[in-house]
C-alpha cells in the first residue's frame, strides 16, 4: 500500500514538474491577428521652409544617401519621413510603409512613357528617373479604355466607370473617394484635382471599413477578384500629409498566404486610416526604396508597370542631377 501511495505521488511531482517545464500552450492559442501592430510615430518636419514643387517642372532635389535608414528601414530629412516595418495577419506577411511630408507637391506622379503610350518600364527604373525617395505602382490605367484619370493636375481621360471606384488626391494632398462614380459625381467635386486614380475598390472611406465589393454590373473585377486571395497593395491616408502603403505578400510566397479584398479591408480598418484605396496587385505591386523593389516578389521578377506614384525630398541641400 505505501509503495502504491508512493508511486502516485512520484508521478503528481513529474506531472508537475512538466507543466512547470514546458511552455505554456496559451500564446501558440493566440492568433497573429491578436499581436499588436505596429504603429508610426509622427515627427516634427520643416513646413514653413518648404517651397512647393511645381508639377510642371522637374524635381530640383535628390535624396541624400546618408538619411536612408539601415536595413531598407526607411528615410528622413527635414521634409520627408519613410519608415518600414512588417505584420502578419492572416497567415500573411504584411509591409507598412508610413510615409510623411511637409509639402503636397511632393506627392507626384509619372507615367513610363508620355500618355496616351501603352509601354512598360520597371519601376525602380522609372523612379530613378524622378528622384524618388518612395515610389509605389498606380492603378495602370492605360490597360483599360475607361476611368477619370488625372496626374499632375493634367486631365488625361474622363470616362468614368462604375466599375471602378476613383481616389482623388487634391492640392492639399488630401486623399476623396468616390466611389460607383459617373460623370455627375466627378463634376460634383469642389477641389482641385491634382491626381485622380481609378482602381479599386474602396477599402476605407472616411474612417469606415467597407463591406461591399461587387458592382451593380457585377464587375469581375470586384466579384470574382475581390474573393481571391492574392499579393495587394493598398495607398491610404491617416492624417494630414501622412500616409501608409501596405503591400502584402501572396501566396507564391513561401509562408503567405495572401488577402482577400474583403480580408483588406478588414486590416486596413484595423490599421486606423481615415481612407484606403485598392491599387494593383500581383506581381504589378511595387514599392521602390533608395531606387530597389524592397516588397516581396510574386514571380520572381520585376515587373514592368505602366506608371508610379511618388513622394520626393523638398530639402535643398543636395540638387537633383541631371
């Protein structure tokens, strides 16, 4: 009876000992979409001695080599702050690019070739060519024969389509979505147009997440698409003269699986911004630091793009080369 009562009590003590031992279970329970996200501090950028950049000629300034940040962490002067990190959610790998500036004329645009040109460059070729601190692909607008299509103040096309929902970027550099648009809408905007963009859909506006993605065409964009899981990329404003890119990977990368539109609007609600916008994804999504693609690659390649937009320095000290 005692050897009995001893065995029992030696197997309690190992019992004990192993819960002591081994890892509690409870953080593997926890999804990744419970970890906090990381968020961006903003900094104190000279405004006042900024001069707005004309649309109309070319940048003046160029990046200083030494402000990019160790390990393709980002870049700061005074008038500029880029600034990577990476999430997962939803079993995927997600890159948050914060991006500040002190004037809205360093927000920009270029097309690879002069429109109506149909050509494809690579974009770390075509944001060389720029100066651009930060560069990210647009909505490649010259594949489709519709949609409201500004840059750089410039009226390129004004066929807008129901189909695909347009970001207006004003003069303030402040970001509106319309979206289902028609010509009545567009017509209906009071600020000046400095940028307009149709893609889509809409993933935040004003503050809200949206829920519903598919047209009254039953557009196969939004239908069909918008349930796949795949590589995006989002531009989306938080404040004023602050934004956040976020490029997710796809599941051609290894330990991704990649977002559906609705799973993209979820995140970026989570993320706080007041509007996101769905840009093109795969392998067309494009976000170019210091001149390199530093988002994930779908095929293994660079893929040439029709067009970027980008945030340049308004910092004098070094001139831009020609």
């Amino acid at each position: 009876m005692m050897k009995t009562l001893i065995r029992v009590l030696v197997v309690l003590a190992l019992l004990v000992l192993m819960l002591l031992l081994v890892p509690s279970a409870t953080p593997l329970a926890l999804s990744e979409e419970a970890l906090p996200y990381p968020t961006y501090v903003p900094v104190t950028l000279e405004a006042d001695q900024v001069e707005p950049i004309s649309y109309e000629d070319k940048v003046p300034y160029a990046p200083i080599k030494a402000n990019y940040l160790p390990d393709k962490g980002g870049y700061l002067d005074p008038t500029i702050s880029v600034r990577v990190e990476y999430t997962r959610a939803f079993d995927t790998t997600i890159q948050l690019t914060w991006v500040q500036i002190a004037d809205a004329s360093q927000l920009r645009a270029k097309l690879a070739n002069p429109y109506p040109s149909k050509s494809w460059v690579r974009p770390d070729v075509i944001a060389k060519r720029v100066s651009a601190v930060l560069a990210i692909n647009d909505d490649w607008f010259m594949n489709r024969n519709v949609g409201y299509i500004v840059r750089n103040g410039e009226l390129l096309r004004n066929k807008p389509d129901e189909g695909y929902d347009v970001l207006i970027i004003d003069d303030q550099g402040d970001f509106h979505i319309i979206q289902k648009p028609t010509a009545e809408k567009i017509a209906a905007f009071e600020g000046k147009v400095i940028h307009a963009l149709s893609f889509g859909p809409a993933l935040v506006v004003d503050g809200v997440e949206q829920t519903e993605f598919v047209s009254d065409k039953g557009d196969v964009l939004h239908e069909i698409a918008s349930k796949k899981v795949a590589q995006r990329l989002a531009f989306c404003q938080v404040d004023k003269l602050s934004y956040l890119i976020i490029a997710t990977e796809g599941p051609e990368n290894k330990g991704s699986v990649g977002l559906t539109i609705p799973q993209f609007a979820e995140f970026c609600g989570d993320m706080g911004v007041q509007q996101a916008f769905n840009l093109d994804g795969g392998s067309s999504s494009s976000v170019v630091l210091n001149y390199k693609k530093i988002n994930s690659l779908s095929t293994g390649k660079i893929r040439s793009i029709g067009g970027m937009l980008y945030f340049v320095t308004a910092d004098p000290t070094v001139p831009r080369e020609e």
